[in-house]
C-alpha cells in the first residue's frame, strides 16, 4: 500500500466474531482485500454493536479495545489493537454533522468493539492507520444513509470509511438448521446481492418487507444498518460497486462490498 490522499472508496464488511482469526480463508480474504487498497490516511468505523444517540465519537486519544463478548476462549480477550487515534478525524466529523444539523456527542472512553478491531486486525495488522469510531444513533435506514452523505467528503481526504456488520444475523436461529448453510441465509444472501447489482436502493431501504426471509435473516436490524451508511457515503458510485468476499461462515452470509 502506498501514501496517498486520493479519493477512498467506501466498504461494507461482514466482520465476523473473534474466531474469524483462526478461520483458514476468511483472514486471508480480508488482508488481500486490503492490500488492494491505496493506504487510509484514517479509518472511521461504525460498527454494528454501537448504538448510542445522538451520533456518538469514540476515543480520540489512546484508543483501548471494548471485548464486547461472554464465553470465548481466554486468548480472544487478550488480543491488542493498539491503533493511534484520531483527533483531526473526529474534528472533521463534528463539523460536516454539526454543520449540516446532525447533533454529535464525544464518549472520549469508548474503544473499539470487535465489529471494529476484529476486521482491523486482519486487514492492518500494523496498527499504524488513525482509526476512530462513531455510534449508530439510528437503525432507520433512510437516516443512516443521509449520514453517509454527509460524511462523504471525508473520502476525498483520503479516509476510509467502513460499515461493518454481518450480511445476515440471526443466531437463535442457528441453533435450529441441522447444519449447512440456512434456507433464509441463503435466500437473502442472494436478494442483496442481486439488489446491490440491480443498484436498487428503494429495494435496500425497504429490506424487511421487500427480501425473501428479511425478518428471519435479520431479526434485528442492527447488522445490516452499517450498509445503509456506505451507501450514502458511496451516493452517486453505487454503479461501481462490488462484492469483495462472499460465501458463509457458521451459516451466516459473509458478503463484504467495495463502493468506489
């Protein structure tokens, strides 16, 4: 990856669980993926396991990890991302929200969650990229994609901004299929890919009534609601979108896409 501050493209990723790292091709997908990529001069995340209204920004400063889960392994818990903050990010943020009437609140304690470091890890091991993440303040669609908008230009100062969450995510749901891959996972796998092609974002906006299995896929929207921020980041480019990585991982589709 080079230096640059060229125009970023704007990606959607299914960021997995802690275990991802130890998944024989997933990793190995994400750090290609990135290698492909001109180098961030940061990365703003959002995250599917933050939702604080108003729009919150994390840690500007050190920034720690939040090991947002229960019952993994002891090694999961002691891994480290120890990536520099990013004050001038964050400041640009508060004014293209602020500016445009989008309130902002600092939580100068809040670390990265592992919709976040997860991902990172794999795709820049080096910890050297200025990160920073913001809350969900939202889980309306048509909301988050306005903050994409809004956030936008930020791609232009060759930040990287990255919706991370998990194209379909129903766990309950796991414990009933008697292995392979779900009916509902599969089916709406394929309805947003073809919807993403089609650039059919009435379609997208409207996931729940509109896709096959929408309420069995996502139960709760908040994974697929990062989407819907890239989208708006990614407003006018949407023709030059495309699927990264695909497939399934424990039955849930792993669909990652690159806007840009």
């Amino acid at each position: 990856m080079t230096v640059t501050a060229e125009r970023m493209p704007a990606l959607y990723l299914s960021h997995g669980a802690p275990p991802l790292a130890d998944d024989p091709v997933w990793p190995g997908q994400l750090a290609a993926w990135s290698a492909d990529l001109p180098r961030p001069t940061a990365i703003l995340m959002v995250s599917a396991h933050w939702e604080e209204a108003p729009l919150a920004l994390g840690a500007t400063e050190t920034v720690p990890l939040v090991y947002d889960f229960w019952g993994f392994p002891e090694h999961y818990y002691q891994v480290r991302y120890a990536a520099p903050g990013a004050p001038q990010l964050a400041e640009n943020v508060r004014k293209l929200l602020r500016g445009a009437g989008t309130p902002v609140q600092d939580i100068p304690d809040r670390g990265l969650d592992h919709g976040a470091y997860v991902p990172l890890v794999e795709m820049f091991p080096g910890a050297d990229i200025p990160v920073l993440q913001i809350s969900l303040p939202t889980l309306d669609p048509q909301k988050l994609m306005d903050i994409g908008r809004k956030l936008a230009p930020l791609r232009d100062e060759g930040v990287l901004i990255v919706g991370s969450g998990f194209f379909t995510h129903n766990l309950a749901a796991l414990r009933h299929t008697g292995g392979g891959n779900p009916g509902w996972s599969v089916e709406f796998d394929d309805w947003g890919h073809r919807a993403l092609q089609a650039q059919d974002i009435d379609a997208l906006l409207d996931f729940e009534h509109k896709s096959p299995a929408g309420r069995l896929a996502h139960p709760r929207t908040e994974h697929f609601a990062p989407l819907f921020v890239t989208l708006g980041a990614s407003e006018g480019e949407l023709d030059r979108g495309r699927s990264v990585i695909d497939g399934f991982w424990m039955g849930l589709a792993k669909r990652s896409v690159q806007f840009g």
